[in-house]
C-alpha cells in the first residue's frame, strides 16, 4: 500500500516538473518577445527622430524661400518707384526689365513660399508619423513589461511547482522507507510464524506419537486409518488391516520386569515399520495391541508380510511372538468395522485366509 502511495506521488512530481518546465518556457519565450518588443519601439523612436530632422530641415529651407522670396518683392517694388520717376527711353527700358525682374522675382517668391508650404506640409505629416511611433513604441515597452511580469510569475509558479515536486518526493522516499519497514517486520513476522508452525507441527507429531515404540499412539493413529479407508473407498483400492497381539507380555512383564515388556513391544514395532512399506500404517492400539494398515494389496500379500514380521521376531533378543488377525475392506465399511474384523479374526487364531473374509 505504501508503495503505491509513493509510486502516486513520484508521478505527482513528475507531472509538476514538467509544468515547471513549461512555465519556464513559457516565461523565456515572453522575455524574447518582450525584449523584441522593446528593439521594435526603439527602431520606431529612431525613426521618428529622424523624420523630426527631416522636417526640422524642411522648416529651414521653407524660410529661406520665404526670405528669398521677401528680398525679391522688395527689389521689385524699388524698380518700379525708380522707373516712376524717369520718363526716357534709357529709363523707360530699365524700367521694363526692372519690372519683368520683379515679376520673375514675385514669380519665384511664389514658387518659394509652395515649396515652403509643401515642406511643411511633409514635416507635419513626418512630425505625425513620429508620434505615431513613439505611441507604438510606447505601446510595444509596456507590452514587454507585462511580458516580463508573466514571465516572472510563471517563473514564481514553476518555483512553487518544484518545491512541491521536491516535497512529493521527499514524501514518497518516506512512505517507501516505512514501507521497507514493513516489509522487514512482515519477513520477520512470517520468519516467526514459519517457526511457530514448524514447533506446532512438531507438537503433534510428538502428540500423536507413542513414546515407548515411536509408532502412532491410539487417537492420532485411528484418524489416520479413517482417512486411509476413505481413500480406499474413493479410489477403489484394496486396504487390509492386520490386528496384531504380543504373545505372552504380560508374562515377559511379571517374570523378567516391565523393561523386558518394554524392549520387548519396541521390537514388534520396529520389526513391523521394516517389513512393511513407509507409508503403510502401524498404531499402538493398546498395551500390547498394534494394528496395521497396507494399501493396495491383497490377503495373500498382506499374510506373506506378517509372516516375514513373525519370522524376523525369532531373531530378536527377547524372543517374543506375535498372532495376527486380518481383514479386507468391504464397501462402505467403517474404520471400527474394519478393526473389530481383523481382531476376530485374531481371536480365531487364523493367520490365513478365512470364511469371514
């Protein structure tokens, strides 16, 4: 769970990184127009500085036709008073060329004071056409400021967006270190249970053991041979049981001491688990009671291996003997049933087969 936690919240910081990172972008790119903004307002102030030149220089030349112009109409004006006082032919004449100056000069004036006029013309227009470029100018400066302004809080943002990324993160190392926590006190915890089960299953081997033979002792030992009847039944395989009695222990027991009997019943048990197969069944079932269960095989089979059972007893230092009662599971046979069998079996004294069976 806590891995989860910290695998959202490491996903959490990577998308606000990237957000961070695309602020800043964001931001880099507003500066860049900001600062094009700026060198386009400044192009503009410039060029407004020169068109104020230009019309500055049209003023200039304008007053100097209007005083060419001025000059021209005063000397004419002084040709035609001198002409007005001179009545001869010599007069007469410089008095027509004075006057067709005159008009050559007013012409000229005139043309002056156009040109004049027109140049002034043009630098009002160049003087408007500046303004209107320092107004854009203007415009594009504050334009730029609040670029920067954006570019400043968005960079105020992605600030922001990396110190939660970075506290995510530090937030997910926590849960992933607690979470390791866990998992060393889970480990431990399976480690002690693991224990726990290995003692418990040692507790009911020991429970269900006999301690004088090692044998199943009675309880244990009968639910084990209900399990294997119901097998048997499942499966339809053959079961036999054989009810063995110890010949003559109690005699062993009052004429040699009950640590005779005692060796004496350890070497039945021991004798009956080697002739028999690992997984058939051998329980104590009573002082010197054992019962025997043999899966798949028949009543022949199952004599033959007590027989080998009797055999290898002569050899044994206590020399004891051992009758054995067999019996086959019928169809829907009960344990009990089966035992009760194999003990009545016993008390016929017959180690063969018999009408019962």
């Amino acid at each position: 769970m806590r891995d989860e936690v910290a695998d959202r919240r490491d996903e959490v910081a990577q998308r606000r990184d990237v957000m961070a990172s695309r602020r800043d972008q964001v931001g880099d790119q507003r500066d860049h127009d900001g600062a094009q903004r700026d060198l386009a307002g400044t192009r503009r102030d410039e060029a407004a500085d020169r068109r104020d030149l230009a019309a500055d220089a049209r003023d200039s030349a304008a007053d100097r036709r209007d005083h060419a112009a001025d000059e021209r109409d005063h000397a004419a004006e002084l040709g035609e008073s001198y002409a007005g006082d001179q009545v001869d032919a010599a007069t007469l004449h410089r008095t027509v060329q004075a006057r067709r100056a005159a008009a050559s000069d007013r012409e000229q004036a005139s043309e002056d004071r156009q040109a004049g006029a027109s140049e002034r013309t043009q630098a009002e227009h160049d003087r408007g056409t500046a303004l209107a470029d320092r107004g854009a100018g203007a415009g594009e400066r504050t334009r730029a400021v609040q670029d920067r302004g954006t570019a400043l809080a968005d960079r105020g943002a992605g600030a922001g967006e990396r110190t939660s990324a970075e506290h995510d993160r530090s937030t997910a190392l926590a849960d992933r270190g607690a979470g390791a926590g866990e998992r060393t006190s889970a480990e431990h915890d399976r480690q002690t249970a693991s224990r726990d089960r290995g003692a418990s299953a040692r507790d009911r081997v020991d429970a269900s053991v006999d301690g004088l033979t090692g044998v199943y002792s009675r309880v244990p030992g009968l639910a084990e041979l209900t399990r294997e009847v119901r097998r048997a039944h499942r499966t339809n395989q053959p079961l036999v049981v054989a009810f063995v009695d110890v010949d003559g222990l109690k005699v062993v027991n009052d004429t040699r001491g009950h640590a005779a009997g005692g060796q004496a019943l350890r070497e039945v048990a021991t004798t009956l688990e080697t002739a028999l197969r690992n997984y058939d069944l051998v329980v104590r079932y009573g002082g010197d009671e054992f019962i025997c269960a043999m899966g798949g095989v028949s009543l022949d089979e199952s004599a033959d291996r007590m027989a080998a059972v009797q055999t290898a007893l002569v050899s044994e230092p206590s020399g004891v003997t051992v009758s054995v009662g067999l019996a086959r599971l019928l169809p829907d046979e009960t344990a009990e049933a089966l035992v009760a069998r194999a003990d009545a079996d016993l008390y016929r004294g017959r180690l063969g087969r018999t009408a019962l069976r």
